[in-house]
C-alpha cells in the first residue's frame, strides 16, 4: 500500500519519445523503482532533473508506449500480425464491389430507383464425378520434431480413417534435442502464463509481432530493466515455438534476426542472450531458411551472425 501511495503521490515526468518528439507522461517513482539509469536521469543533478523532462530519441512510440504499459501492470500486449493480401485478391475484390454497389450518382436521368447491376445466369445443371482419393505419399522427418506449414491440423483429424498411417511407420524423430531445447527454454516470469497467437495462414506477416518482443528487450537492456528484459525473451520465444514457418514468411525471421544482431553487442566467451535466442531457432529452422536469398544475405553481412550459427548448427549434427 505504501508503494501504491509513494507512486500515486510522485511528480509526473514527461519523456519526448522519437524523431518526432511525441510527449508521454509517467509518474517518476515507478520510473525510479523499476530503472537506476532512467532514475539517475530524473532524480539526479543534470538538466533532465531540474527540468523534468527527457528525450529519449532512440526508440519509437509503441515500444516506450509497452515499456509504460509494464511499469504499471507488469506486463504488456504484444503487436498484432500484418495480414497481407494479394493485389490480384484485393483487385478482385473492388471490382466485385463496384459491380454490386454502383455509383447512386451515375443515372440515366430517369425518376426510377437505381437497381444494383448483378446479372443473375440462368440455372445450370453439373454433373460431378466422384474419383478415388489417391494413397496419400507418407513424408516421414527422422531429424526433427518442428511445426511446419505440412505438419497435420486439427481439421485434418476428420480424415483419420482416410490418411491412416500404417502402424509399422513411425513419425517421431530419431533426433530432435537441439528443437526441444529449444522449447524448453524456460525464463523466470512473475507473469501469468503467455499463449501467442498461432499463425494460420501464410498471408499472416508476424515481423512486427516479433519485433515488439526485440525492441522491448533492447529497451530493458539499455536500461537495466531485469525482469522486463526476461519477460520480452519469454514471450519472444514461446511466439517462435508457435510460429509456422511458411516460405512466404522466412522473411519475418531474416528481419527479426537482423534487428537483434543490429541492436546487440558482441560479448566475450559468450553469445549475448537475445542473439543466443534467435540463433537458436534459426539453426532448428536451417533447412528451411538457407535456400532464401535474403537469408544469404544476411549471413553474409553479419559475420558473428554466421559465427554463431555454425556453432549450433554443430550442435545439431553431433
């Protein structure tokens, strides 16, 4: 109770956040109790102090906005994924619209209602011709036990009797210990269990989704904000156990993987957690990303990229 009221009863202290300079507010005990070098800056000698106003211009609105949202309910909501349309989808649909839904100012002249322009077909008789389903062809992975865009939906338990798998075939892997280290990382949270949203579709873009995660934790780190900083790698890598990786989507992880190798720093006898996280998945996922060029490419331009993932691509051979 005491820490509620010491909160309450602080002074408000305005940050400018970005390029744009966009004025937020927070009360300057939550500020101190949860960052020393934030709390040097407000309750301290310089400028920033006697002013009572910081500019933070090295991070954007939504991050500093998730960073407000956990100093005062030790948590906070992740991005929403992009979902992208095709433009032949989207052309498709605004003639569609446009044939049923007509201009009301485009008329002959006459006094009449406008009837929308659908032109109903007269009734066509179709005569179908039910073919066997052919032996589906079993693809068994002895490697590894990871979510793929192939892997059996619940919509798919219908067809059990259909696509039986004969008994003498089995589907576990013989090797997958580098993919369930991987989803067994587990991070000291005080948080309430996180469930991500499962991606359904390969339209869905989960660059952002990811990125929320990164940028939070680059935040904390520069600012010494533990449990902050655990929490963004928490809900970062349950959000990748659950991701599929679709082709149209290796992209989101190139983007997520250049942005922590972009906004992290080498370290001595070790790989730097955020990096040692996204490594990780991308050495389980290798398969699927080396074919892409942008994935070439950005193993070209990061060498300890390409550093640290030989060493757990090692890891899954031995």
């Amino acid at each position: 109770m005491f820490r509620l009221y010491s909160i309450i009863a602080s002074p408000p202290f305005r940050f400018l956040v970005g390029p744009d300079r966009k004025l937020f507010t927070i009360h300057t005990a939550l500020v101190i109790h949860h960052s020393k070098p934030l709390g040097a800056l407000l309750n301290g000698p310089m400028l920033e102090a006697k002013e009572k106003c910081a500019l933070l211009e090295d991070i954007d609105d939504d991050t500093f906005v998730r960073f407000s949202q956990y100093a005062y309910t030790g948590d906070y909501i992740a991005a929403d994924p992009e979902i992208l349309l095709h433009s032949s989808a989207i052309a498709t649909t605004h003639h569609a619209l446009n044939d049923a839904c007509p201009n009301p100012g485009q008329d002959d002249g006459g006094d009449a209602p406008l009837a929308p322009a659908i032109a109903f077909a007269e009734p066509v008789d179709v005569h179908f011709e039910v073919l066997a389903a052919p032996e589906p062809e079993v693809m068994v992975d002895d490697t590894w036990d990871i979510p793929s865009r192939n892997s059996y939906s619940s919509r798919d338990k219908k067809k059990k009797n259909q696509f039986a798998v004969p008994e003498e075939i089995t589907l576990q892997p013989k090797k997958s210990n580098l993919w369930d280290d991987f989803k067994r990382k587990a991070y000291a949270t005080s948080g309430k269990d996180f469930q991500p949203r499962k991606n359904q579709e390969s339209c869905e873009n989960y660059t952002e989704v990811f990125l929320c995660h990164a940028r939070l934790y680059v935040f904390a780190d520069k600012y010494d904000i533990a449990p902050l900083r655990t929490l963004s790698l928490h809900k970062l890598q349950r959000t990748l156990v659950e991701f599929t990786l679709y082709d149209e989507r290796v992209g989101d992880i190139v983007d997520l993987m250049r942005y922590s190798y972009s906004n992290t720093a080498d370290r001595v006898g070790y790989i730097e957690d955020l990096r040692q996280l996204v490594v990780h998945y991308a050495a389980c996922r290798v398969v699927d990303l080396a074919p892409s060029p942008s994935f070439q490419s950005l193993v070209e331009e990061a060498g300890s990229l390409a550093r640290d993932l030989i060493a757990q691509v090692v890891k899954r051979l031995s």
